[in-house]
C-alpha cells in the first residue's frame, strides 16, 4: 500500500491557493495552526463564483484528529475487519470446546499425524493465523486512512495557497493591461504588445477557473471520504510546524527497528508460518508430491519475506533521502524569499524618490509572496514525507495481503 504524496496528482498538485485567500477564520487560533475554510458539495457550488461562501456563515471546526474519526466510522473495510474478528472469534471458541484447547505444537521436523488430528490442527492453525492477518490488516487499514486524511488537509491548505497567489497574479496582469492599453493610445505600446497584456490575462484567469474547479473537486471527494452531511461545512484546523528532522538513532538500526515492527513484514512472516506447518505437517496418506509441493511453498514464502524485507529497507532509506532533499530545497527557498524581500525594499526606496512606478512595487510584492508559497508547499511535503518515513506500512513495497 503507497500513499504517494511528494509527487502530487494532477488535482492535488493544482489546488494548493485556495483557502488561505481570505476565507480564514482567525479568532482563538492555537499557537502553530493551520487554519482554513472547507465547505460540503452543494455550498462549494453556490459560492465558489463569489470565492469560497459567506464567511459570516456559521462553520464548524473540524480537527485532523476528529476528520480521522470520521473517516474510520465511514469506512467499509475498517467494518468489514471487525466483523471478521467477531467471527473467527468465534471458530475459535468452537474450536475450543471440541478439544478444549486452541495450540498447535512446535515442530521443526516433518511429523506425520492422523487425519482427523491433521483436521483439527490445520483449522486451528488457519484461524490463528486469519486472527493476526485480521488484527494486522486492521492496523495498516488504519494508517491508511489517517494517511489519507493527512493528504486532504495537506493538499487542500496547500492548494488554496496556490489559488491565493493565482488570484493575485490576474490582479496583477490586468492592472499590467489596463496600463498598456493607455500606453497604446498614447503610441508607447503597440497592438501587438497589448494583445500580448491581454493574452496573459486571460491565461491567468484560466489557471484560476482551473484552481477553482479542481479544489472544488477534491472538497467532493474529501467530504465523500468523511461521510458527512451535505449541508455541513467545516473549518479545519490543523497543526504544523516546520523544523529539520532528526533521527533518534542511526538509520541502519532505525531499519531494523522498522522492520520489526512493520505491519506488511509481519503478514509476510505469517505466510512462512502458515507454510512452515504446511511442510512440518502431513497427515498421514499424504502423497509425495504433495509433499514436494509444500516444500516449495515454504522455500517461495521465505524468498518472498527477504525479498519484501529488502524493498521496505530500501523505501525507508528512498523515504529518508527524500526528507534530506526537501529540507535542501526548502533552504534554498528561504534564501530566495530573502532576495525577493531586498528587491521589494529596493522598489518601494525607487518608488519613494519617483524611479519607479507604483505597480513595480506591486510586482515585487507578488514575487514575496511567490516565495513565501514555494517555502509553504515544501513544508507541506516536508510534513507528508515524515508521516511516511515514521509509518513505513505506507511506502512502497506495501500492502495488505489477502485472508
């Protein structure tokens, strides 16, 4: 199981400006929160036209502790796990009662048994082992969908950000035309040139219907997600603060800690398990070939617990180095916001002495701004990627199983 976050779709990746243009809502903010404005289906449609809805509306907080709970009464494999516990719960009892015991003895050698002695080990080996497969599947099922949370808020706070800068770059291009098409009466700007203004505009405002459309999309899907009500609209708050990762340990022994814990390693391991009393125990009238073919088995389930232990070490490390390159990048952008706020302080001292204009000094305004986003979307995928990195049952190589 992956949940792929650093590389966005096309629809996350788009919709990162939205919430953050002016639909906040500030009052009794906790220190390091995010917070923005989400609204249900049918009020995203009535006022994404007029930009995100009445802010005097009443919303409800919503926190990514409480979207989780949401999202796991909604789900229907977290249900479908515990009614499958429930009822191998009770095979096992059934089990019990028969022989008043539910234990299958440790062998490390072939032991030939009588047939209905084989029957009963085999039924109380296969529900142990559904019961772990279960109980694991339940876990990762989990994680799964607070990764999936995690990635909504991220995504949506993020890609309202974007929308933000979005808008204000066609505030920007249409002041740019609306003073070409002066310089074009005058003569200082031709046709051409102003087509060129006008065309830029435009492009901008369709990056922004595009921004608009596609945030109201991933409200859709994340309402649907949540199962909430159509009518209800939230305000989610959500924490995150930016600081550079520190492994506790060395990364070899992070590994191996990981490993040891991993939910999709310890459904390998029970593939080896079930396999090992498929070899170490035959009932008796087993066929040779039989037997050869449950030596197989077990040989192929340890060649696929190395092989899976061997992926997740190497998305673990993929993981680290992604977090190390972020951290990189996002150095590189704190530097660049640097630049952008000394040319911003160069346009406003020309401004001042009359050498330059005042949209000169709106334009090195949007460009602080372009950066403060470069520097916010990398902390967003900053955030991400350490969920990953701190829940390998969600990097590559994963998954399930099946019972």
């Amino acid at each position: 199981m992956q949940i792929n976050t650093i590389g966005k779709t096309a629809l996350t990746t788009t919709l990162a400006l939205l919430l953050a243009s002016g639909n906040v809502y500030a009052a009794q903010q906790e220190p390091n929160a995010v917070v923005g404005s989400a609204y249900s289906t049918e009020e995203i449609q009535q006022t994404m036209p007029e930009g995100l809805g009445d802010a005097s509306q009443v919303a409800t907080p919503l926190t990514f502790e409480d979207a989780v709970l949401l999202a796991r009464k909604n789900s229907a494999e977290m249900r479908n796990y515990e009614d499958q516990a429930e009822y191998l719960q009770k095979l096992k009892e059934d089990i019990w009662d028969i022989t008043g015991d539910f234990n299958v003895p440790s062998v490390s050698y072939q032991q030939w048994v009588d047939p209905s002695i084989y029957q009963i080990y085999s039924s109380i080996q296969q529900i142990s082992s559904n019961m772990s497969k279960n109980r694991y599947g339940e876990e990762i099922e989990k994680l799964a969908l607070e990764a999936s949370v995690k990635n909504y808020f991220t995504s949506i706070f993020s890609d309202e950000s974007s929308l933000d800068l979005a808008q204000a770059d066609v505030a920007m291009k249409k002041k740019l035309y609306e003073q070409g098409v002066r310089k074009n009466e005058l003569g200082m700007l031709s046709d051409y040139g102003l087509q060129q203004l006008k065309d830029d505009w435009d492009n901008a405002q369709f990056t922004v219907d595009k921004l608009e459309l596609a945030l109201q999309q991933e409200y859709n899907s994340f309402y649907n997600f949540l199962g909430t009500e159509p009518e209800k609209r939230y305000t989610l708050i959500y924490k995150m603060e930016y600081a550079p990762y520190e492994l506790s340990e060395d990364l070899d022994k992070y590994i191996d800690t990981k490993l040891n814990a991993d939910y999709t390693i310890k459904l390998q391991e029970l593939a080896v398990e079930d396999a090992e009393f498929g070899k170490n125990y035959l009932a008796r009238g087993t066929t040779s070939s039989q037997n050869a073919t449950n030596e197989y088995t077990f040989q192929q389930a340890q060649r696929s617990l190395k092989t899976a232990k061997d992926n997740k070490e190497l998305a673990i490390k993929n993981a680290y180095q992604s977090i190390v390159q972020l951290e990189s990048q996002h150095d590189s952008a704190v530097a660049a916001l640097e630049q952008a706020e000394a040319a911003k302080r160069v346009a406003e001292i020309n401004y001042q002495v009359g050498n330059s204009t005042a949209i000169t000094v709106e334009q090195a305004n949007l460009a602080v701004e372009q950066a403060k986003n470069a520097i916010l979307q990398l902390e967003y995928a900053h955030d991400m990627q350490i969920y990953q990195f701190e829940n390998t049952e969600l990097l590559s190589g994963s998954g399930t199983g099946g019972m």
